[in-house]
C-alpha cells in the first residue's frame, strides 16, 4: 500500500448553530444548496479582496485559495490548506491572509441568509487525501469550535502564534481580519482569543445591531429557545464591541459584497 504522507499547515473547522431545529423546518438538500453557492463565491471573491487590500496581487491569492482543501457534510464545513514547502515568510503571509478572508467571506455570507457559524482555526499536521481529513489539528479546532458560545471563529493558541509572528515581520496590521477578544465559552469559561473579524469589508448600515444578529438566528424559519438565547446576545455583544473598535465597517453602504465583479464586467 502506498503510503501516505501527511501535511502541515492551517485547519478551520465550523458548524453551522441550529441546523437540528433548521432541519426540523426545511429541506437538508437547501442548507447543502446554500453552502456550495457560497464555496463558489469564495472562489471568486477572496482573491478581489486580496487584490483591494494588498497592492492588486490578485493572480497570488487566487493560486492560494486553489490549494484550500473543502469538505462539506451534514452541519459541518471543514477547511485545510497545506503550507508550501521550505516556503518563504512572504508567501506563508498570503496563505495566511488567503485563508482569513476565505473563512470570513464564509462566515458573513452563512450569516447574511440566516445560517450563522461558529468555527476554530489551528495549525498543525494533518492528512487529507481524497474525502479522508485526520490529524490532531482537527480535533482541536473541533474542540475549540465547540467550546464557543456565540457565532465568531476563534484562533487556537498555536496559531495566534504563528500569525503574530508573520504580521510582525510584514509591516501589515491584522485589525480589519482579526480582534483579540474575551470569548464566552462553555461551563461559564472566558478566553481571550483572536476572533475573526464578522466581514472582511463593511457591514450593511443598519441602526440596530441587536435585530440584525436576531434575523439571522431566526433566519430560515428556525426557532430560538431559551437555553440558545445567550448565544445570540453574546453574538450582538462582539459584533458591538467591533464597532466600538472599528466602527467604520458598519457604517459604509455595501450593496456590492454578495454581487460578483465577474458578472458585472
């Protein structure tokens, strides 16, 4: 048997909240429909934000995002993208910010129709090959994703590590991708961890953030029962709390983020 030789790199692993009661009043082929039209967008979309923010590198990022491996089943989305070997920090710097945006590009259009995610990213070595994803970094994303209470995706502390030390040597800063924030967790645990951004560009302006974080836990005639009730309002308190810090993302028109330039020209 051929062996097969695992890979280190970055891993996201994200859960879709609520998609039992979703199940219980929708079809599962519509929750599958929506997400592999947004793997789709990723595909397009990740490499034009890039290019806006990073001086038109667009034909970089797009080779980048072409190596992200996906895996989609039942309430989960998995993400993988090996690092190149005896690569240089410039090019582990795009991967980085490649696959920042691809999880936040994810994360905002899931939440925009109603069906918001909770994720952790690591880094680590990892096997995948074919539909087959195992290594130690999964299960830890899985536990991290798990351990949120609220709709965010946190970075574990290896990879906090490993993206600090390659922004610092950049010149680049992080805050428009990530906020270091106190995180509610389970059993009444609070960490700080840095938290993915809620958009990779502005937010529709809207006044009340609360109704916005509302629609989209109610999205998709879902129910929200008491004991879900403090994810949502924890929710609407990080998404407050990056208005405080950032507020200019919520408060510019952007009607343009879920059409696609392609189709456009």
């Amino acid at each position: 048997m051929e062996k097969v030789e695992t890979k280190k790199g970055i891993v996201g692993f994200f859960d879709i909240l609520g998609y039992t009661n979703f199940l219980q009043n929708n079809e599962a082929e519509q929750a599958a429909r929506v997400v592999v039209d947004i793997l789709n967008k990723i595909d397009r979309k990740v490499p034009e934000l890039c290019s806006d923010i990073f001086d038109d590198a667009k034909s970089e990022f797009t080779d980048v995002i072409e190596r992200i491996e996906w895996l989609v089943f039942s309430d989960t989305i998995l993400m993988a993208l090996p690092w190149q070997q005896g690569e240089i920090d410039e090019i582990r710097f795009n991967e980085w910010v490649a696959f920042t945006m691809a999880a936040q590009v994810l994360s905002r259009l899931m939440f925009d129709v109603g069906l918001p995610l909770r994720g952790g990213i690591t880094v680590g070595e990892f096997l995948v090959e074919g539909n087959c994803f195992a290594g130690t970094p999964i299960i830890e994303a899985y536990r991290l994703s798990e351990s949120l209470e609220l709709s965010a995706t946190a970075l574990s502390p290896a990879a906090q590590e490993d993206l600090k030390n390659l922004f610092r040597n950049s010149g680049y800063t992080w805050s428009h991708m990530y906020q270091e924030y106190l995180v509610p967790k389970k059993n009444h645990i609070n960490e700080k961890h840095l938290v993915l951004s809620p958009t990779p560009c502005v937010m529709p302006h809207i006044g009340d953030i609360s109704q916005m974080v509302a629609e989209s836990f109610f999205g998709n005639k879902k129910d929200v029962p008491p004991n879900v009730i403090h994810k949502l309002k924890n929710t609407e308190m990080y998404f407050r709390y990056v208005k405080m810090v950032h507020g200019h993302i919520f408060l510019e028109n952007d009607e343009g983020f879920n059409s696609d330039k392609s189709e456009e020209s």
